[in-house]
C-alpha cells in the first residue's frame, strides 16, 4: 500500500521551521504496513496547494496525509485548496462550529483571551470539503476532515505538532488498519562494507524484511534498520546476521 | 528568483530522520533572496529519483539543490538518475578519483579502515553527469555536482548534514550572489489577534520586508519573521509596527 505526505507551511520553505511533522506521520504509515512513495512541502498558497495535491492524486496512492495550514488566520488556506483540488464546495460543518464556540468560550473563561466572539477567522475553521468527515481535534480549535477522492484516502490534519499528532493517533490511525510493522534500529560493525551487501540481500530472500542501510562515518559501523512484522522476526533475523559473522547492537 | 530542493533518502520516507537538511538549505536560500517554492522528498529509486527531477525540471526554477544518496553503497543512486534526467552520460572525473583515493588512503593510514583499495562502490562516486562540475566534499568522500541545464542550475550534495553544510557553504553559496536578507523573530502581543492582519500588510506595503506570522498557542502571542535587506530595515519595520500597538519581544 503506498502513501504520500504532503506538509503545507511558509514557515517550512523558508527554513524557519524544520518540518518533524512528515518524519512522524511517515512513521506511523510504515509501522502500518504503508510505502511513503513520496514528501511534499508546500507554501500557504492555494494554488500551489491545490496543484500539489491534484499531481499526488494522479499517483492515485492509497492515502494521502496533509498536516498544516488549518488555523484562523488569513493565510491558513489548505481546506480551501483541498476542496478546489477535490472539486468540491466548502460546506459549513456546524458541529464543528459548536465544537468551535465552545473551544473559545473555554479559553475566554480561563483568560486566555480576551474575546470569545465568532469572528471570520473562526468561524472559516468550521467549513469542509462537501462530503468530508470530521476529524477531532482534542488539542486545538481547528477540525482536521477525512474524504476519500476516486480510491484514495485523503486525512487533512493541522501543522501545530501536538494537535497534528493528537489526531492522528486518534482519529486518523483506526482507520488505517493494525500496526504491523516492528521497526528495529541496530548499529552493525563489519571489517568490510562490501561484504554487507550480499548478507543483507540473502536475509530479505529468507525473511519478510526490508532491511535498510547507512554507512555512519567511514569506519567499520553501519547503521541498519530492520522493519518486519514482530520482535520474534527481528530476533531471527539478528541471530542470521551474526551466524554470519556481522556483529550487531541494538539502538535505542 | 525561485528554489526548489530535494532531498533523497528511504530513511527519511519511513520517519527514521527528521529532514533537517531541507530547513537548513531553504534558510541560506531565503537568505540570499530565493523563494523556495516546493520541497520534495523521494526515495533511494532511481525511477522516482528522476520522475522527480524532471518534474521539478519543467517548473523552471533558477536553482534546484538536490541533497542525499552520494555514498559508496548500492541504494546510493542519486548521480546516475539526475544523469538521466538530463539525459547525459555518467562520467568519470579524474580529479575526483584521485581525491576519493587520497581519502581512504588516509582512513587506513589512521586506522579507521581495513582496506584503502577502491572497490566499486567507492569509484562509482567519482562519476558525476557529462558537462559537471565537481563540487569540493571538505568532509566526506563523494564529490557533490554542479551543472546548469536549461537554465535551471541543479546543485548536487550528499545527504550527510555534516557533508552537506560544509559543501553548501563553500561550494554552493558563493556561487548564489551575496547574502541579501537579514531574517528577523519576534513575539508579537496583541490584544485582539484579527488587528494584527491589517497593520501588518500595511506594513509591508510602506517597507522593503516580507512578513511570515503564526499563531503561538490560542493566546495573545502570535510569531513573526521579518525577512528585510539589513538590521536597519528591521529596526524601522519593529518601530512601525510598535506605534501601531503592536508589542515586540525579539527571540534569540
């Protein structure tokens, strides 16, 4: 199952903010099982948005995740691009609307603001794509929205890390599935590079695993990474590689 | 003058890295007065690898910096697909070779490595695309490749930051004119977070600047980047702005 990521942010290309979002929702897709094919950032630019978003659609993955760009403020514009790129109408959610007064009320009553009134920009937060399901945000103000478009699962999720994360635990992962993968870091000591190579290729042939690799340094370590299906496969793997004569320690 | 860059690296497709490469590179970028339009992240896949560099081909940009998948090892494949993407033959630099020699040469004589003898792996790196320019590796092995096509100028550096720091520093950057924009963070406070919009875009209607704002939390607080020409500019933007009511705390 392949999937892309598309994160949407100013604060991203202008190297002002190091996009950690992706790394995590990409993660969570390959513990499930899924492929990330491909990571796009974007601009807060509905047109750049919208085109981004209808390239990935013509890879026609099995999911698409966006994370960024769903807040109040004039420049959030990523409901609005995905709605363009889909050719859907934004519609009014008013159970997100409630969810909305009730999110500043709450605020306004703790002090943290100084208005709870409805304005424009909040409100904005409150339309969907027409046919799109709301997704909770149990951290933040701003709904996330799941629709699926000609086969492909599209979630779109905010760009603040902890709401982002927050509903992707909950709201987004269920629906992808169980967890399937185990992901196991080693650092592996070999007297020659060259000879890694052949070894790792015989225990993907014998076990159902990807195996990924990378020098550390130029010395003896490589940095291995093991994605299989449970620990008791990554222990037959580790115990493969040592017969062989790699030595391995776990990380982390 | 619009960037693109694209980092290369299964590593950063399964979550295992945080892509802290492409904030680094996009912050020199802005810094010289680039927009970067769009950053993409693919795989060690030669096929996806060139895919992508041909569609970022077509968008025209002034610069691309591609960055990852320069190694000694098999999934390194970053030079042969930007080789077919431009539809050149991979070439042996002479000079390259010798330095990669020089270079394991003196790992062995350090005693960090058992075998300074080049194998397949370690030449393959002295291959760079017909009509390249090699690009000096003040840290590593792998020359990194500059070569305009189109007038499109494609930087190529590896993946490691270390490596990729060292050569966007004093390969890349000289040859991207003068640095031209000083990026300024603040920490605005207002009181009403809908006034800030107007006096912002009034502010960058009478100065030279551009003005990224995002919200901090649901409070008062919302983060602005004053990108302008010198501290100077800064200083008329910041005192603009403060007689409008707008309180500033400059970060780090």
């Amino acid at each position: 199952m392949i999937a892309e990521i598309v994160t949407v942010g100013d604060e991203l290309l202008s190297g002002n903010t190091v996009d950690s979002n992706s790394a995590f929702i990409a993660k969570r897709l390959t513990e499930r099982g899924y492929w990330v094919r491909r990571i796009t950032t974007v601009g807060d630019d509905v047109e750049e948005i919208k085109k981004v978003i209808s390239e990935v659609l013509e890879r026609k993955p099995d999911v698409l995740i966006i994370s960024g760009g769903l807040g109040p403020t004039h420049d959030d514009v990523t409901m609005l691009a995905v709605a363009e790129a889909l050719g859907r109408k934004l519609i009014l959610c008013e159970k997100c609307l409630e969810r909305i007064k009730e999110f500043y009320t709450k605020l306004y009553r703790e002090g943290y603001i100084d208005d709870p009134t409805l304005n424009e920009g909040r409100v904005k937060m409150a339309y969907l794509p027409e046919g799109a399901e709301p997704l909770e945000n149990p951290e933040g103000a701003a709904p996330g929205a799941y629709v699926e478009h000609e086969g492909v699962k599209i979630f779109v999720l905010p760009g603040m890390p902890r709401e982002m994360k927050a509903m992707l635990e909950k709201e987004v992962l269920p629906k992808l599935g169980e967890r399937k993968f185990v992901q196991a870091k080693f650092l592996a000591e070999v007297t020659d590079e060259s000879k890694l190579a052949p070894i790792l290729a015989e225990a993907v042939e014998r076990f159902n695993v990807r195996i990924h690799s990378s020098p550390k340094g130029f010395g003896k370590y490589i940095g291995l990474i093991i994605f299989t299906e449970s620990e008791g496969e990554v222990k037959k793997v580790t115990e493969f590689l040592e017969a062989k004569g790699v030595r391995l320690e776990r990380l982390r």
